[in-house]
C-alpha cells in the first residue's frame, strides 16, 4: 500500500525536547491542584480521581476521552486538574494528550512552547518518544497536538489512532485525551468509541440539559462508555461530579 502524504498545514513546529518543559511552572490560576491545593476545586477534582480509580478494580490502564457538548465548558482546564491530581497517587503517570487539533490549548494552559505532537505522530513523522514531553508536575507528561492538519477528523479516526492510543495505555496509568465540542465536530466520538471511558464535562447554568443529553446519546450511540460528567460551576467557583 502506497506510503500517506502527512497533509500537515503550514510550516509546523520544531520538534519537542522531552526535557525542555521540566523546569516551566504551571501559573494559570484555573489549575486550582497546582495553586489552591488545599482548595475546594482540588478537594473535587481529588474526588473525582477516586471515583475513577474505584471503577478500575484491577487496576489496568486506561484510555479517558474528555469531552463536552460545547466549546468553553472547562474541558481542557478539567484534563489538566485531573492529571495532576492522579498524580498525586504513588506509582500513577498519567499522559495528557492533546487531540483538539482543532483548538489545541493543553501548551498554552501550562505556558509552554508549541511543539511537533500528535499529528506528527498520525502521519508517522515521530516516534512516541519524540512526541511526548515530561512537565514541572512528577507524574504528569504531556503530547502536544501538534501541527494543524487540514484532516482532523480523518486522522484522528484512523486505524493509526487506535495503535497511538493502545502503545500509550501500555505507557502511562492513564490517558487523558482532551478533544473538541462533541457537538461541533465528531473527533470526540470518534475517539470516544477508542476509548475505554469518556468523561462529559457540563458548564452548569450555561449549557442546556438537551444538550448535555443529546451529547450522550451521541457518544454512547457511536460505541462510547460514559463513564460520568464532571460538573463545573463558573460562578460558585466550584465543581463537583456525579457518576454512573
Ligand atoms: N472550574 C472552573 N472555574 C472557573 N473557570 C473555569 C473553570 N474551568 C474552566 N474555566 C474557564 O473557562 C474557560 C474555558 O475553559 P477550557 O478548559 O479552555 O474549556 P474547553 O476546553 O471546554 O473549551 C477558560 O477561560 C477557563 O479559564
Ligand atoms: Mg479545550
């Protein structure tokens, strides 16, 4: 079979250092398990992370979509909270990947550069090592997304996504894989349905329930396992979680 075109736009980015981001401190306040710990939010996000780590009874790895029904609902802030405080737990490393190749934000949360990642890695241009980059918090490492592609969906729905997303879930406790709006585009379902879990991250007060409904359906429709949704209240400020 002839050999596929990367079809990457633009220059691209420079390759990632894997050390280079070690020493960059997180400093967006909305990472409330790096700068209020002690808080409410990182108390929640913490429960969370045991809700999660009580489902997993054999204690196997596991690949975790988190989505929403719309954009701007906290998803990447959600993933990023999460991740770290997994890794509060001794022996978790948890990867934090980047698959919103349409609105990449997981550098930008933690202050770092843009770097080659995920896109590269789905068109065979870098290896996993190449992609993956550790970060200021132990246990937590990142995959940047990488180089917009003009074929976001194309490639993260390939038979080469699923192969990235089984050689990480033999790497790290867990894969936290932050994508799209559900009902924006169908990335989130796509790579859903790859998934062992999805989370469904609902703005109260702002997102309608027939939103967050259809989201589900959709999800669960294409072969997805919602495992539950982490509530984000913008205006207490305050989350808390509900799971089934
Ligand atoms: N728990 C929270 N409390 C307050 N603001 C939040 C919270 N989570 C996210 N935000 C804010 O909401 C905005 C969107 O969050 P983001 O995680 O980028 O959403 P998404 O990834 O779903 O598009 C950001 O400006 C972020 O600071
Ligand atoms: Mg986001």
């Amino acid at each position: 079979m002839a050999k596929r075109e990367p079809n990457l736009s633009g220059p691209g980015f420079p390759p990632a250092v894997p050390e280079e981001s070690l020493n960059v401190p997180i400093r967006r306040e909305e990472i409330a398990m790096v700068h209020s710990p002690q808080g409410l939010i990182a108390e929640q996000f913490r429960g969370l992370r045991n809700s999660i780590q009580a489902m997993n009874t054999d204690g196997a790895s596991h690949t975790l979509v988190v989505t929403s029904a719309l954009p701007g609902e906290g998803k990447t802030v959600s993933t990023l909270n999460l991740a770290v405080a997994m890794a509060e737990v001794p022996g978790l490393h948890v990867l934090v990947l980047d698959a919103d190749l349409h609105n990449p934000s997981v550098e930008k949360f933690l202050g770092l550069p843009r770097r080659q990642g995920l896109s590269e890695l789905l068109s065979g241009k870098l290896t996993i090592d190449q992609a993956v980059r550790g970060t200021s918090i132990e246990g937590v490492s990142i995959l940047g997304a990488g180089t917009p592609p003009r074929n976001p969906s194309e490639l993260l729905g390939s038979d080469r996504m699923k192969t990235v997303m089984n050689r990480l879930r033999q790497r790290f406790s867990y894969v936290l894989i932050d994508t799209p709006a559900a009902l924006n585009v169908s990335d989130a379902s796509l790579l859903g349905a790859m998934a062992d879990g999805i989370l469904l991250v609902v703005r109260m007060g702002s997102t309608a329930r027939y939103h967050v409904q259809r989201t589900h359906n959709t999800l669960e429709a294409l072969g997805g396992n919602v495992l539950g949704t982490c509530l984000i209240d913008a205006n207490q400020p305050d989350i808390s979680k509900e799971y089934s």
